[in-house]
C-alpha cells in the first residue's frame, strides 16, 4: 500500500515513518472527528500503519478502537461480521494467509470479540495463525508473540480461547467442519508429548456440525493481498 494517496494531517505522520501521542490528537481533530466512517478511511488507516511501524501505545488504542468500531457497527450489516466484512478484512491484515502486523492482529480478534456473530471463515483464519507459528518455516506476527516451543502451548490455547469462547457448550466445543479441521491440523503439527495436556483435553471436547449457512472455501483468504480494491459485495 506504498501507493496510498494520504491527506493533511496523515501525510506529515506518515513522511516522519512514526506515530506519536500528538499525531493520534491531530487525527481525532482533522482526519477522522467522527471516526471511520468508509472502507477509504480504513484502507488509509491501514496504510498510515505500514507507513509508521513503530509500536506506541496511544496509536495502538486508537487504531483498534476506531477499526472495530467501524468494521463491527459502522459498515452493514451492523453489530455482526458477515461474510463479506470478513473476506475483506482477512484480505487488508494478511499477505497469502499470514497475519504480519501484530496490531492487524489484535485489531482481527477485538473485532471478533465485539462483534455478535463471527463467519467460520474468520475464526478458522484466527486459529490457522496457530499452525503458521509451529510449522518448520515460521513466520507472522503470531509467531514473532509466542513463546518458542514445538507444540502448544498455553500462550496457543489462550489464543484458542479468544477465538473459540463462545463456542463451548455444557463441555462440549461446537465447531462447524472447517474450524475443526484447522484445530486437526494444528494437532498434527507437533507429538501429542509435545502439546500443553489442556490441548488433548480441549481436542476431545470438539463436537462437530454444520452451521446452517453456505461453508466457506478454506482458501478464501488467500485470494487476494490488493487493499485498494475493494470487493463489490462490500463496496455495495
């Protein structure tokens, strides 16, 4: 997104290449004073953070705050992802699959967090982070976070958790077909000697089901890295 157009004040910030307490307060006032409120005011978000990837904790907040608050309420249909919304913001966090920002990151799962309903494509694509992090060639801002180990760990099932909490049912973990798939092939990745003994546990729990909705192509997410064009579904 290196060819991202930015307006006043956001391409002073972005000719410095950093983000402090002060630029957030000028993009509050002049940029966005009433928050995203378009996919071209996410996308220069998203480029403004390439832009600028020195972590501080005020652009942080604000980044997340702002993104969620528009991609759960502001954009249709509000209050929940759909599969659109969730198409879209995997292909503007993502390069083939992998999630390099770790602020993209906590933006994806504070989304899912406060959204009221969440695609098994967007879950699955949280949980595949997981198997990115324990293959031989490890990469991503998932496997930069954790801590080294061959197997899961409970760093990985606190991320599990995040993803899948509202899915645990008197015991049982109700994943449709592709999260459980996802969840088998994180399995695979390392001897069970070498997963956390709360990972085999949670493993047995997982009671599969299809969700009365079409099932999502697992490469979904791999279609495409351009953020500036935007998909005719969303866009509609």
């Amino acid at each position: 997104m290196s060819g991202f157009r930015f307006s006043f004040p956001a391409c002073v910030i972005a000719g410095k290449g950093r983000i402090v307490a002060e630029d957030v307060l000028m993009l509050r006032k002049y940029a966005l004073p009433g928050g995203v409120r378009s996919f071209e005011d996410a996308l220069g978000l998203f480029a403004l953070n390439e832009a600028c990837p020195e972590p501080n904790p005020e652009w942080t907040a604000y980044f997340v705050e702002t993104m969620t608050a528009f991609i759960v309420h502001g954009a249709a249909p509000a209050g929940l992802i759909d599969e659109a919304k969730a198409g879209w913001l995997i292909r503007s966090i993502s390069i083939d699959g992998v999630v390099h920002s770790a602020l993209e990151l906590e933006l994806l799962l504070h989304v899912m967090e406060v959204a009221a309903e969440v695609p098994e494509s967007l879950s699955a694509f949280a949980l595949d982070q997981i198997r990115l992090a324990l293959e031989p060639h490890a990469i991503g801002a998932y496997h930069a976070a954790r801590p080294a180990a061959p197997g899961v760990t409970a760093y990985d099932l606190a991320h599990v958790w995040r993803v899948l909490r509202g899915a645990l049912d008197r015991g049982r973990l109700m994943l449709s077909p592709l999260e459980a798939r996802v969840l088998k092939e994180i399995d695979e990745c390392a001897p069970r000697s070498e997963h956390h003994p709360a990972w085999r546990d949670m493993m047995s729990a997982v009671v599969t089901f299809d969700r009365p909705k079409e099932v999502l192509r697992t490469d979904r997410w791999l279609v495409t890295d351009d953020r500036q064009v935007l998909d005719e579904e969303v866009a509609a």
